[in-house]
C-alpha cells in the first residue's frame, strides 16, 4: 500500500463511540465513581475468553496508537521480530509520528501515518490490513479505543490500566467475549526476570501454598507530573491525581502477584480495603508554581490523591495481598515483589531478588542452583537478547516477543481480559473504599464463576518459541 502522509479534521462518524466534546486526551462520558457501577456484568460469559486460542497468524499485521513516552519503544521492539508488519502509526501530533517513522529506517516496514486530529486513530482502525491495535495513549482513552478495535475485527494490546471505572472493565469483557478477540493488557512486570523465576517456582511448589503476596508503584513521579513542557501531554496525569483518590496505577506490583496466586484460574479477589494518607506535596508544589506562572493557578485550590496509598485484597482460598501506590513522595523506586507461602519467602526490591527457606536468605551458590534449576523457558529463550534489546531492562521486549509468538503459533496469551479487567478494577475499587471510610467493598468476579476451572497460565514453550529476532 502507498505511504500516505494522512491529516485531517475530526470524523463524524465518531458520534457513534459515544466520545462527544472534551479535552482531545480526555474521553468524554467517562464514567465517575458511583454505586450505580455494574458490579457483576451479565449473568453468565457468552464465551470464556480464558485459555482461548485464536486462530494462528503467520504475519502479525500491527498498528500502533499512542507515540508518546511509551509507544516508540513498542515501535521498535515490534520491529524486530519475525512475523510482524507494523502497518500504521497514529498519534495526534505529527511530530511524534514522524519520529517513531524514523525509528524504522533501514528495515522492511514501512506504515502509513496518522495524526492531526483526537480521532485520526479511528480511521486506522477501520482498515481491514491490520491484525492487532497496540494502545499507548493516556488512560482515558484505553477502554474506547480498544472496545472499538475489537468491534472491527482486532486482536488488542492495551496500555496499563486497561480501564479506569467498573463499567468499562466490564464493557471489555463483554467485548472480547462477543468478538473472540484478545485484549490483552501490556503488564510489562509480569515479564520481569525474578518474577517470571518466581512464578515458574510457584508452579513447581517451591513455596508451599502461597499465604500473601505484596506488590507496588513506588515511583517519584512529582516533577514529571507538574513539567508542562517534557512531562505528560496537556497534564493528563496531573490531573488523574487531581480528580481521584485510590490506587490508580495498581498493575504491575499486582500482576505478577495474581499469576502466582492463580487469580482467575483457581482463586478469585474476595473484597478489598484501601487507605490513602492525605496529600502532603501536591498541592503545596502546585501553590509554589502558582506564584510564577499563572498556568498552574487552576490545580492551586485543586484537592489531591494522597501520597500513599495502601490497598488489602482477601482471596476467595483465604490468601492476602497488600499493593501500595506512592508516586509523590522522595522515595526510592520500589515495586516490592513479595512473596510468602508455607515452605519458602521471595522479596525483590529495595535489594535484588532474594529467596529465603526456613527464614534464612539463601546463600549466594544456593541462589545460582535456584536461578538454575527453576529459570523459566522463556527467559531461556529470549533473556539474554531482551537485556541487549532493552525495555525496562529487558522485559518490555520478553512480553512483546511473547505476544507476538503466542499469535504466531495460535496460543493462549499469558493475560486474558479477565485479568486486564481484574488487575485495572482495583483503582476504582479503591476509591470506592477510600470514599466510604476504607470499608470493605466486593470485588467483581469478571470470570462469572469459571475461575473454579479456568488452567493456570502455562508459561512454557510447548508449540511455541520459534519466532527469530531480526538483529
């Protein structure tokens, strides 16, 4: 197809996804917190998306939406892999197209362009030469996007969280059901290396059963959320902390968590309990710029989401997980990873990966034999080309590679909708908390029950790993 260097207004055929009005980077009619939220979906899954095999794909045919901090990288990654045409790219600002355009000179790809307008995305993705949408935008537009994608025949790859309120989690859900379309959200942790050892371990029963689990995002986001010129497009993520109080970035400490665990396949969330400390940097940052520049005079009375956040989750086999959220606070970055079951302890973070039996730390040479023995296929297969690769170390490219070879080969992906669902609920789940006095509220069962027999995820190779890497 001819390289089209595409510009244009707004569509009006846009009407039709419900988007009317509102900041270009802010899905209109998003739904707030209430109690009016669906809770429980239907009653029962028109299809059980979990352990689906969608039909294989030779060539993975890929458009990318979102070119801005993270959606390069993909660009790139994407590449490199055997089997992917990357077809399209898509952001509001040509600038940024432009650039991720370059990224790819000197290989075989060679995407048409979109920009210019809030939805120049939409056109994209009502091509019929596109086999996978991979969402890089902010949060607001996760869910319609990749709601949309699926109704027009798309695999989905979204962004964390996948949804912001119960509703949209469920519209997913339902969505993938009907379409038998994945839509898998890109947890990149889960592909971390001592969480994927971890996972392979829990597998293998190294911990006994699994008692509690903790994870995090601990990250001091601060300057970056108040940088008008180098931080997020038009301030989205000043003002997601400016407009909601809970956990609102809860998956990557919990992803990896419910993988062990089994959450949706085995176990399921029971209720949660979550509390938030008060601000104690926000606002007082946004008076200060206030001062000097009138562009922050708006957020200067603004309320903001307390600093920690701290969020207790009961299982439905009586295990306990805690997650924190704390991007405002001068701490080190910190995700955590704990695990402790009846047999053995893991912790990562704030040291390096450690294992520890009968409350003593392995010892180095016992580590290296645990490392051996229980270091999983995939990272035996890609490891070492993902850290020369990159991606947060390495594992943004196992999971990219990962994605596409489950295609390929007509595989079950590693996360379902469930648990794109699942892992994103917990943000609006905690502000349903926090608003009632940290009391304990349901969580939604987005599997209707099948988690009693959905297989746990199978992180082997079996019928897979034969994708090359183009170096």
């Amino acid at each position: 197809m001819e390289n089209k260097r595409r510009k244009f207004m707004k569509m009006s055929s846009v009407g039709a996804l419900g988007l009317v009005g509102g900041n270009v980077f802010s899905a209109p009619s998003i739904e707030s917190i209430s109690s009016n939220s669906k809770l429980f979906g239907t009653s029962e899954a028109s299809f059980n998306m979990s352990g689906y095999s969608a039909p294989k794909l030779n060539e993975v045919r890929i458009g990318f939406i979102g070119l801005g901090m993270r959606g390069p990288g993909a660009v790139k990654r994407m590449s490199l892999i055997e089997g992917v045409s990357i077809k399209a790219l898509c952001d509001l600002r040509e600038e940024s197209v432009m650039k991720s355009k370059e990224l790819l000179k000197g290989t075989d790809h060679d995407p048409d362009l979109y920009y210019g307008s809030a939805y120049a995305w939409k056109e994209m993705v009502d091509r019929d030469d596109i086999d996978l949408i991979y969402i890089a935008t902010p949060w607001d537009w996760h869910t319609p996007m990749a709601v949309y994608a699926m109704e027009s025949d798309k695999h989905v790859a979204v962004e964390v969280p996948a949804a912001k309120t119960i509703d949209e989690a469920w519209e997913l859900v339902e969505t993938s059901e009907r379409t038998k379309k994945h839509c898998m959200m890109l947890e990149n942790c889960c592909y971390d290396f001592f969480e994927l050892l971890t996972l392979n371990m829990a597998r293998q029963n190294y911990f006994g059963e699994i008692i509690h689990g903790e994870g995090a995002y601990i990250h001091n986001l601060l300057d970056l959320n108040f940088d008008k010129n180098e931080g997020y497009e038009s301030m989205w993520r000043l003002e997601e902390n400016a407009a909601r109080n809970g956990n609102l970035y809860p998956t990557h400490g919990l992803g990896p968590i419910c993988q062990i665990m089994n959450i949706n396949r085995g176990d399921r969330m029971d209720y949660l309990n979550s509390l938030s400390s008060a601000d104690f940097d926000m606002q007082n940052r946004a008076k200060q710029y206030a001062k000097d520049d009138a562009f922050f005079s708006e957020y200067a009375n603004r309320t903001f989401r307390g600093n920690m956040n701290t969020t207790l989750i009961k299982t439905s086999l009586g295990r306990s997980i805690m997650v924190q959220h704390d991007v405002s606070s001068p701490r080190p970055y910190s995700r955590i990873h704990m695990i402790s079951g009846t047999k053995a302890f893991a912790q990562k973070w704030p040291t390096p990966g450690k294992i520890a039996v009968n409350d003593e730390w392995l010892k180095d040479a016992e580590m290296k034999s645990v490392e051996k023995k229980y270091t999983p296929e995939l990272i035996k297969k890609v490891g070492k080309l993902a850290k020369k690769i990159g991606g947060h170390g390495g594992m943004d490219f196992i999971m990219d590679w990962r994605l596409i070879d489950c295609l390929r080969n007509g595989l079950p992906l590693d996360q379902d909708v469930y648990d794109a669902a699942l892992w994103s609920a917990i943000g609006p789940l905690s502000e349903q908390s926090i608003a009632n006095r940290s009391n304990a509220i349901d969580v939604p069962d987005f599997t209707r029950g099948n988690w009693k027999s959905n297989e746990p995820v199978d992180i082997g190779l079996k019928g897979a790993g034969n994708t090359s890497v183009n170096m």
